[in-house]
C-alpha cells in the first residue's frame, strides 16, 4: 500500500501526518518553509494547487527536505506539467503551501486526472491488480501528432537521446506504465515534464512548447518494507471498505472461521497497523500465499487475492536485515547452476540464471519469489532457513524468475541508501573502501579500478575537492575504469553523492 510521511517542520520534526491514498485539497495544512517527506511506498506527484492542478513536484521512494518549490517560479510564474527537485529557490519564511498530492505510479487507462487515451489499440491497458505494480515502465514516442508516424519505445532511463547532435523530437507521448519526466536537455537538466500514464496527443497535452526530448527517466517502486516488525497487529472487517464487524489480530491464526465471538466470518478488508504479514487462501497456511505490508486493503483485490477468500495469517518474525538468498536449479542444493543475491532482481535471466529452481538457501532476510519476471505471477514469502524442493515453499512447479527482498524501514533511513563501493583492482578485486557520504579525498595510497554503486548516484572527480573532469555513475556495476567512463590513466581522486531529491534519477 503507497503511504507518504509528512512533517511539517524542517529535520522530520513538527507534526506528522500520514498518507495513504490521494489528497483532493490540502490547502488548509500548516506548514513551514520547509518540510520533510518521508515517502515510504509508491511514487506520488505533490501538486501546486487542489484537485492536481497546478505546478508538480515529484517525490519517489525516499527521505527529503524541500523549500517551497512553487516560489523559484515566482508567484504567478507557470510551468506546465513542469516537476520541480525540491532544492531550488529559497522561500526565505513564507509557509510551504500544498494544493493536493496523487499518487500516479499504479494509475490505469480511464484514471480521472489522467490524460485521454489516443487510439484504441494504443491504449495502455489495465494490469491485473497487484498489491502494488512493479511492471516495468514503458513509454513510446511518435513523430506525429495522435500516435501517428515513426515509434520509438523506452523502458529505463536514457541520458542523452540525441543523434549526431540532433535532438529526438516526440509530437505525441503514450505513458504504458510507469511516471517519466521528460527533460527538454540532456543529462538530466533543466526542470522535467511529468507524465502520468495515459495519451498525450500532442504538445499541449503534456504542456511543452518544443517537441525535443534529450534525456528521460521512470521513478520506481523499490522492495516491499516494514516500519514496525516488533508491534504487530491486523484489525479485520466483515466487509470490503473497513465496514462491519472488527477484530484485532496479533498472532498467527491458524483458520479465520474459528476465532472467537465478535469474530467476523468472513474477511471483506484489513488494516495492518503493524508487522509484515503472509495471508493464505485456505486454512492451515495453504493456498495462494499475499504478502501483507503495513497499510490499508479495502478489498481482496487490493491484497492481490485471486479470490476473496482469507482464511489463515501467519506474522513474519525473521530479522530483515542484510539479505542474502541462493538459488539453485538442482533439487537439495546439488551440483548445477545457481546464483547468490543480495538486492532485488527483476528477472533471474539477467543473472544468467533461467526460470528453473528446485531448492533455495536463504542464508539471511526475508525474500518474496516470484513465479514470473518482474515481480509477477504467484508470490512466495521465504524466511531464513533451507528449502529442498518447491514443495517446501508452497509452489506446485519450480518456476521461479524473479525476487526481492522485504527491507526494514529505519529511522531517518529508508531502504533507498545511496552507497558506493570502489575496489583496487578490476573486477572487484584487491582491496575495498565503501563510502555513503560525499568524500574530497580517497584515502591515501588507494586508487579504485572498479566499482558498484549500490544505491542512488555518484560523482566521482579526478581532482580532490570536487575538482576536475566529472563521472556521473548511476545504480550498477563498473568492472573496469573505462566501464566507468574514465581512461586507464585516471585516478579518482574525490566522490560526491547526488542529493536523494525526487526529480534526479
């Protein structure tokens, strides 16, 4: 479920207010000239004025400070569709005013708010629902107007589009999943447009005066997490939309229909107030298995369900820290191919690993695999232990294609750690010096020749101080300095963190 933090004061200090679905009106907040945002799950626009009109600032999974947005624009400047990062302008002591916040990552065709469909066989059509969306975001662009002419299609991010100099122009704009910003300059500069899915027939639509897209770039939702693992508790309801009956769960249930008087019979909606929690179609922990993060489902579809029945609850006690999984094609971890993770993976074939397992190793965390790529198909919770067959997880075939891990919310630290790991040799080889924070200098004596950037991105100079050429790296692995853009003759000298502010990736 998308839930946003926000504290009206500067430092994640004042009052705190939770979020979790879309705010029409927020006018009547109060709030400093600065307020920190605390985006817990989901990418969400936060709109100038009410019913999402007005001025954007995105915000994706992450911590942020942010001065009013709105005054770097003056009082009647307009940017369009415009975004704005959250650190430019400074508002001096004039309170931060919010006109409404939507949340747009999982938005389908027909969205009110959204903009208009373009033909109908180009129509972004509507997933199967999901406790939350994880496809991968595409875009197409067209030469012409209404999704006509030459079509080109992304789906990551690009920094530079641009052919011998030449700009990529784009008439009209389909969003298929996903929220891009748009930016009218390579490398991400300048302020982007913000497109939400749906058809954007033409310029106007998407508020842009020239047709020139050099860079582009989709937020993401990250891991599934837990803010409260030691205070768990499940309020249920009777009916869908918190109505009827209540009653408070804070242990494993072993069958729903046999708790109890005021029990309710059936399970319509749940709140999960605190804990990470697996919910089973049939009693005795059977069936089709949800993941149930904290947060509201005012129905069985909003859990995932293939159906509405709920019958048994089981609480996950594992330390969610540090997590660590093997697969391996062979049953009982025999010889055969397997792979080692440590961070979420989108589709095992990236790893060089096809879509059969037949047993796995977590040797720390919590994990959910997944039956088909990017995070789809059946779900299966796995705790720290071993499990020898697909049986042990509860999956009736081995098909397993990809996995993430279930990541624990800390104070004024969410999973979204910016972290950069630089090695002595190529490869990642020899020694290993890990940093989180900006550094003038490296330490004396170490020259990196390969590095992975673990989260967010990196600027690395070749001069101390933050002098000299620039690097920019982004989320990946550099096994080599010419990987990493740099000649055989560079030495990195100094690295600075690209701040976690919503409109650079």
């Amino acid at each position: 479920p998308p839930q946003i933090i926000l504290y009206s004061g500067a430092g994640f200090a004042g009052h705190k207010r939770e979020i979790w679905d879309d705010i029409p009106d927020a006018t009547s907040w109060e709030l400093s000239h600065t307020i920190s945002i605390r985006v817990i799950r989901g990418g969400w626009v936060m709109y100038e004025k009410p019913r999402f009109r007005g001025r954007k600032c995105v915000l994706a999974e992450g911590d942020v400070e942010i001065d009013n947005p709105w005054t770097a624009y003056g009082d009647s400047g307009d940017s369009g569709d415009r975004g704005d990062s959250g650190d430019r302008g400074h508002s001096g002591h004039r309170p931060f005013r919010i006109g409404s916040f939507k949340r747009v990552v999982r938005v389908s065709a027909g969205t009110p708010g959204a903009p208009s469909p373009l033909r109908a066989e180009e129509r972004p059509r509507t997933p199967p629902l999901s406790p939350q969306d994880f496809r991968t975001p595409r875009i197409s662009l067209f030469a012409q107007e209404n999704g006509e002419g030459a079509r080109l299609r992304f789906s990551g991010s690009a920094e530079d589009t641009r052919e011998r100099g030449q700009a990529l122009a784009a008439a009209s704009i389909i969003v298929h999943s996903g929220l891009w910003l748009l930016y009218s300059k390579p490398f991400f500069d300048d302020d982007p447009y913000v497109l939400e899915p749906g058809g954007y027939p033409n310029l106007k639509a998407w508020g842009a005066k020239e047709p020139s897209v050099c860079s582009m770039h989709p937020i993401r939702l990250g891991c599934p997490v837990v803010e409260r693992p030691g205070e768990p508790q499940v309020l249920i309801y009777e009916a869908a939309a918190f109505q009827g009956r209540s009653f408070t769960i804070s242990r494993d249930i072993y069958d729903l229909r046999c708790l109890p008087e005021p029990a309710p019979p059936t399970v319509g909606s749940l709140r999960v107030l605190g804990g990470c929690w697996v919910g089973y179609e049939k009693e005795g922990f059977r069936g089709h298995q949800y993941l149930l993060e904290e947060g509201e489902y005012q129905d069985w579809r909003q859990w995932g369900g293939y159906g509405p029945e709920l019958l048994s609850l089981r609480l996950i006690r594992t330390d969610f820290s540090d997590p660590a999984l093997v697969l391996f094609e062979a049953m009982d971890f025999e010889e055969g191919a397997s792979v080692e993770l440590s961070e979420a993976l989108p589709d095992t074939a990236l790893a060089g690993y096809g879509s059969t397992t037949q047993s796995i190793h977590v040797l720390s965390g919590v994990w959910v695999a997944y039956e088909g790529p990017n995070y789809s198909g059946e779900q299966y919770v796995l705790e720290k232990g071993v499990y020898r067959s697909c049986e042990d997880w509860g999956a009736s075939d081995c098909r397993i294609a990809s996995a993430q891990p279930i990541l624990q919310v800390r104070e004024r630290n969410l999973h979204f750690v910016s972290k950069v790991l630089l090695f002595s040799e190529p490869d990642f080889l020899g020694d290993q010096v890990a940093f989180e924070e900006d550094q003038e200098a490296l330490p004396e004596g170490f020259t990196p020749r390969s590095c992975r950037v673990r989260g967010g991105s990196w600027i690395l100079f070749d001069g101390q101080d933050f002098t000299g050429e620039q690097h920019v790296l982004s989320e990946g692995e550099y096994p080599t300095l010419s990987a990493m853009g740099c000649l055989c003759s560079t030495a990195i000298c100094s690295l600075r963190r690209v701040p976690l502010v919503s409109s650079f990736p």
